[in-house]
C-alpha cells in the first residue's frame, strides 16, 4: 500500500491525558521511525502537544472520536493550522485482547499514514457553535414537552378531565380555569364559564362536568405551581436562546431564503439543517454520501449471497428527526403536491415509514443541490410529476367507464 502521510501523528485521547506517536518515514526506507509522548489535556499541556508536533515537521494528527474529549484537543491543533482527522471508534478500532493505550496510539498511526482511516466530518467553529445551540434549544425543548405531560398528569390524578374536553390543555381559557383551579379554594361554575373564550363557550356545560367533583389537595397545588414555573423558566430559556441563534446566522440569511423554498422547510427548520451540515457541501463527496452520513440510505450488509439487514443506520441523532418532521409537513404541503404525490406513490409499495424516510432523503438531496449551486428549490421532474398525475388520472377514467359498462351502463 502507498504511504499517504509519510509523516504523521496518531492520537489516543482520554479525559486526562492522550497518547501521541509520531510516525517517520523517510525516503528510501521501509522501516518507520516511531517517537511517543504522553500530554495532559490541560491548555498549557496541550499546547506543549502542537508545539511538539509542530518540531517533529508533523502537521497531520488522527484521533479517535471519543466522547466530547478529542474536542479541546482539536481546538488548539486547529489554532495551529495542523491537519486533523477525527476518525468513528470502528474504523480505527483494534484487535481486542492486546491493547492498551500506547498500542492504540501507534495503531492509530499506521492506518492513517497508509490513508486507511475515513475523516469524519468536521464543520467550521462558527457552525460548530450554531450546532451547540440548535442541539440544546431541542433539549429545551423536549423538556418542556415533558413539563406539559407531568402537568397535565397531575390535573388527570386529581379528577380533573378538562384534557377531554379542550384540545389544548395550555390554551388562554384552559390555562385561565387550571390557574383558578389551583389559586382558590371554593369553586364558583359561574366564574369558570366566564373564562371561557372563543368557541369554547359553547362546551361550557360539557367543560363543568369534566371539572366537578375534582380534589387538589395543597400540596399538589404546590407541585403543580412548581412545574408551570418550570416551564416558564424553560421558555425563557428557548426565547434566549432563538434570539442568539437569529443574531449568529445573519451570515447565512441568503442560505436560509433558499432553504425555505423548499416545501415543508421553514426558518426554524432550515437554521436547524445549516447548524448540522454548514453551507459548505464539498465536506461531502456527492448528495448520496451526505443522505449515508445522515442515516437515511439503507445500510449495504451482504455476505454469501445473502442480504441481511438493510435498515437505516443509527447515524444524524439531531438532523434525522429534524428531516423527518420536515418531510412529514411537505407531503401535507397543498401548495406544492411535489412531495405528496411521491409519497402517494412509495407509500402503496414500501409502507408510511419507509414513505417518509424516502422523503427526508430526497429533501437532503434537494438541500445538498441548493447549497452547492445557490439555487432555488425547483424540481427538474416536476413536468413529469404532472404527466403521471394526468396519465393516471386518464387511466382512473377508464377503469371507471369499464366497470360500468360491465354492469349494464352506457357511458356516452
């Protein structure tokens, strides 16, 4: 095999220190030279590691994914302009039973130097820290839905059954007779259906009898005054933090106009995408490979002639869920039937879900194509998507004409 990197550096990091070896090959020579020191991961360490490598001519690092740790390492090895390549734990994983932290180290070292270890990827720092944001405001999030079950829970367990009545538990005229509710201590039908709005003042009657006969006791009002806090500190929090995220993409608004042409992607859903795989699309080598990056291309598993599972990976644990809600919006989308009618089409031979997963990997595709041209969303088959509409429309027609010219009709 051809020598990639004839010198480089294999990196095992740990949460308080790391492995380096350095790999020497020199021309003419067969045999390489192996230098290896042990840093710590403090700054002051760690700039002493870039230093070093930067004395032994060394300006290509490999490191393993592990955890969040290899992050500060990178860091200070990207200040430094020295190449480095994060590599997934399988690619580089060794032969169990005769490791250890050395060994891993140096093996790191020699499938990197022979270009046996495939890059993750790695966005620039502005995206990396966007990432961060987006990531923690779906934390927020998802919490926030959990604080909405709890409180709703804690109505259902104390006989109150407004849930059944109302479609949403956190509405003006629902949280207005919850916060009655839990604020005094007799119970007047005539004050709660005067806090009734809109349509809802027709189910007045219906919404009393879902309330009568509760019992709260005070110390559940105290914990169900606990979690509606809770969930206004949590939405302080998201406002927060969608306010930082609106002032951190202005560099990316002509992007996000783009993104939101296609049906189904709206501002929120496009900063999403941007923050998971940046605007800039030569990170990936075609539209298929960032579908595979992003666990929505069947997984290629054969041996002997047989196929064993071709399920989706486990892989875009952020991106995936952001791109499935999106297709599920863009075959809902009237406006634009684009995505609807593929999904008409999928859905009748593989199923809903693999349906939508379908979907979400063709609106990748599509946001791969607009970040590498600067182009709007415009389907290049959409005349064809017209021609199968009217071609199976004609043939509907006549299905229909045979089937009542079969039962005795005349159709003129």
């Amino acid at each position: 095999m051809d020598i990639l990197y004839p010198v480089c550096c294999g990196v095992d990091v740990h949460k308080s220190f790391l492995i380096a070896t350095i790999i020497t090959t020199k021309d003419g020579s067969l045999l390489p030279q192996y230098t290896q020191k042990r840093f710590s991961t403090f700054n002051s360490s760690l700039k002493k590691f870039a230093a070093w490598l930067i004395e032994h001519d060394c300006f290509h690092a490999c490191m393993e994914s592990t955890g969040k740790y290899w992050t500060p390492v990178f860091n200070i090895l990207e200040q430094q302009a020295i190449h480095t390549i994060i590599a997934n734990p399988k690619w580089v994983r060794s032969v169990q039973g005769n490791k250890d932290d050395k060994k891993d180290s140096k093996w790191i070292a020699e499938l990197f130097r022979l270009g046996m270890v495939p890059a993750s990827f790695i966005p620039d720092k502005d995206i990396r820290i966007l990432r961060e944001y987006t990531r923690y405001t779906s934390k927020l999030i998802a919490a926030r839905s959990s604080e909405k079950n709890r409180l709703q829970n804690a109505f259902t367990v104390c006989n109150v059954a407004l849930d059944s009545v109302v479609s949403d538990m956190f509405g003006k005229s629902a949280t207005a007779i919850t916060d009655y509710l839990v604020s005094e201590d007799t119970f007047s039908p005539e004050h709660c259906v005067s806090l009734l709005q809109g349509s809802l003042k027709k189910k007045a009657d219906l919404v009393l009898d879902s309330i009568l006969g509760y019992d709260i006791e005070d110390v559940q009002k105290i914990r169900i005054t606990l979690i509606r806090k809770h969930i206004d500190f949590i939405n302080t929090l998201i406002d927060t933090l969608e306010s930082n995220i609106d002032s951190m993409v202005v560099q990316y608004e002509e992007h996000i106009r783009h993104l939101c042409t296609v049906p189904g992607i709206k501002r929120t859903s496009a900063i999403k995408i941007i923050s998971e795989i940046g605007v800039d699309m030569s990170q990936f080598a075609s539209s298929r490979r960032l579908c595979s990056w992003a666990g929505l291309s069947p997984r290629r598993d054969e041996s002997a002639g047989k196929k064993h599972s071709v399920h989706i990976s486990r892989a875009g644990v952020y991106l995936k869920p952001a791109l499935v809600q999106v297709a599920l919006a863009a075959v809902k989308d009237k406006d634009n039937p684009y995505y609807a009618k593929k999904y008409e089409r999928i859905s009748k031979r593989r199923g809903k879900k693999r349906a939508i997963i379908a979907i979400a990997g063709m609106i990748l595709t599509a946001v791969y194509a607009i970040l590498s041209t600067g182009q709007v969303w415009h389907p290049t088959d959409l005349d064809r998507v017209k021609f199968l509409e009217q071609h199976q429309l004609e043939k509907q027609t006549q299905q229909a004409i045979r089937f009542l010219e079969s039962q005795g009709f005349s159709v003129g």
